[in-house]
C-alpha cells in the first residue's frame, strides 16, 4: 500500500481563503478589519518566525496583524498589564502569547489575564474546560488543524479507535477531546505508555505528537490506518523532520501527513480562523 498524502499546504489555503472571505465581511460591515494582536517576549529564534509568519499571515488575509516586542527581562506585571489592556481593547479581537515565555515568566497567570473570548490559542481555563464539557468556544489551533484534515478527506471517526501519542494542554489533550466528540474510542499514550508499539498498533487513526524525530515505524501501523505526524523535530542539519518514520509508515498506512507540508501548515491558517470567529462573535 502506499497512503495517500494530506496536503496540509493546500487545505490550509483553503481555510485561509474562507478566513479572507469572512475578514472582509465583517471589515465591511463594521468599518475595520478584525484584529489580532500576538505578543512576543524576548528573543528565542523559533519563536520570532512563528511571530514574523502569523503577522505576515494576518495581513494577506485581510485582517490587522499587530505584535508586540518585549525584552527578555520583562517583568511578569508589566506583561500581565499588557494583556489587560489588549483584553479590555474594544478593536483587538484576537490575543496570542507566543510561548514558551522566556525566564521565570508564569505563562498559566498571563493565559489567564486574557479575556476568554479573545483567546485565538484556546489555552484560557474557560475555553479549555467548554472543549472538555463539549460546549462551544475558541479550540486550540493545531488540534483544530488535524481535525479539518481528517474532515477533509472525508474520514468518518465514529466507532473507529484513535491512539494520540503526547498529552500536553496544547496538542495532545485537546485533540483527544475533539475525536472522543466525534465518537472515536480514544486512547491516550505518553512517555510512561507500556509496549506503545502495541497499543499504537490497535489504532485506526494515529495522532503522533510527542517530538522525537521519526519514532513511529512501520511495525507499529495497523494496515490502512490513517495517521496525522503533528511532530516538528529540525535535525543537526537543519532539515525539519516529523514523530513519524515518513518513508516506512507510507507504505502501510492508508493517509499520512508529510513534515513539512501537513499540520504545521494548517496550524497558522486555523490560528486567522479562530481570530475571525472570535471577532464575529463579539460583533453578534
Ligand atoms: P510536549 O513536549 O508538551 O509533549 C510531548 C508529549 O509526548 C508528552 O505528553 C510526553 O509524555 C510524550 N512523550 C515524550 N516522549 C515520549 C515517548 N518516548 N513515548 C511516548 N510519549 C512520549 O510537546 P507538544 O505537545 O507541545 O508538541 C509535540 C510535538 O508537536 C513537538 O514536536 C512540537 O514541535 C510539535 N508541534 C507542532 C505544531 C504544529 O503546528 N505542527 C504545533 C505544536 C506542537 P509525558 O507527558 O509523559 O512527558
């Protein structure tokens, strides 16, 4: 078998070109442009391209793109402040904090300082808690991401078994919810999981998202699974690299994810649409 390829590139266009579509709807209907505003502090290399890429991102989707550039050494006051008053700021629509925050900063007390409705990471409590009580709010962006490449290729999760390999707030929790919401029978595997290979095994939809370059082999793939490589991993050479063995798991699965060109592309694109949802929600 050789899997199909889901092409994050090209779904992500898509979304993006629905996200300018809505963008410049509500421009006109309320005369400015929704709003998201992503704060920076310091300067980890990672972090200012994702920041360059969102703002860029932004502004070709016809909203307003605003970041904001603190030092390093900010002190945990003045950056909770900062989100405050973006919060309490009738023309922001969208707050991003690019984490991990340098130092000691305490990222779960500035989460905290934004205002749920305006929070396009969906990190808040408030907005975590309605994903875990199946009610509506902002979604984190990379699970919402994986979730549309699977509506996209016209995947029906009901009654089928996902294993998601990582348990963090950010990626692997969230989406555990969101395929348990569509009637998946969900596991949920992490460092501590015994003979993950095994369980791994059982799944017809794998989600791997743990950071260790190309740990998913062949072996461990039930023939025709479909399976979503959420892992970002850059190697001493560079090159960026997935959590799954790209070249042996395609010839067992039935759908795969490639890195780069998969999720990592539809992570941004999800990030506008929750900023415009955000935006038409507050305008409602
Ligand atoms: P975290 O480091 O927060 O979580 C990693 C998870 O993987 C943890 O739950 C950890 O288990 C688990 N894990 C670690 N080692 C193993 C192992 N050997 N076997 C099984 N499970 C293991 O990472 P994130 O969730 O933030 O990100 C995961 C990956 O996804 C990273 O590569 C990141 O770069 C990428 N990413 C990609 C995005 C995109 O846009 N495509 C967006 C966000 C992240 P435990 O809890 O027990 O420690």
């Amino acid at each position: 078998m050789t899997a199909k390829i889901i092409d994050g590139k090209e779904i992500a266009a898509r979304v993006r070109a629905e996200v300018k579509r809505d963008a410049d709807a509500f421009a006109k209907k309320h005369g400015r442009a929704p709003g998201l505003d992503v704060v920076l502090v310091g300067e980890d290399p990672a972090s200012q391209v994702y920041v360059r890429n969102k703002e860029k991102a932004s502004l070709e989707c016809g909203m307003r793109g605003t970041v904001h550039r603190l030092p390093a050494d900010t002190q945990q006051a003045v950056l909770v402040a900062l989100v405050q008053k973006l919060s309490a700021d009738d023309t922001v629509d969208g707050i991003l904090v690019q984490l991990p925050l340098p130092g000691r900063l305490d990222s779960a007390q500035v989460i905290a300082a934004i205002d749920p409705g305006k929070d396009v990471d969906g990190l808040h409590p408030v907005n975590a808690g309605a994903l875990a009580s199946g009610n509506s709010g902002l979604r984190p962006c990379t699970p919402s991401g994986c979730m549309r490449m699977l509506e996209e290729i016209g995947y029906d999760l009901n009654g089928k078994k996902a294993v998601v390999i990582g348990r963090s707030n950010l990626v692997g929790k969230p989406i555990a919810l969101m395929l348990l919401e569509k009637n998946a029978t969900v596991t949920i595997a992490h460092s501590r999981t015994a003979d993950l290979p095994a369980v791994v095994r059982d799944a017809d939809v794998v989600i791997a998202a743990v950071g260790k370059s190309r740990m998913v082999k062949a072996d461990w793939i039930k023939p025709g699974a479909v399976v979503i490589d959420v892992g970002i991993n850059r190697g001493a050479d560079g090159k960026l690299s997935g959590d799954v063995d790209f070249d042996e798991v395609s010839r067992v699965a039935s759908h795969l994810t490639p890195v780069p060109g998969g999720v990592g592309a539809m992570t941004i694109a999800m990030l506008l649409r929750n900023a415009v949802d955000a935006a038409m929600t507050r305008a409602s």
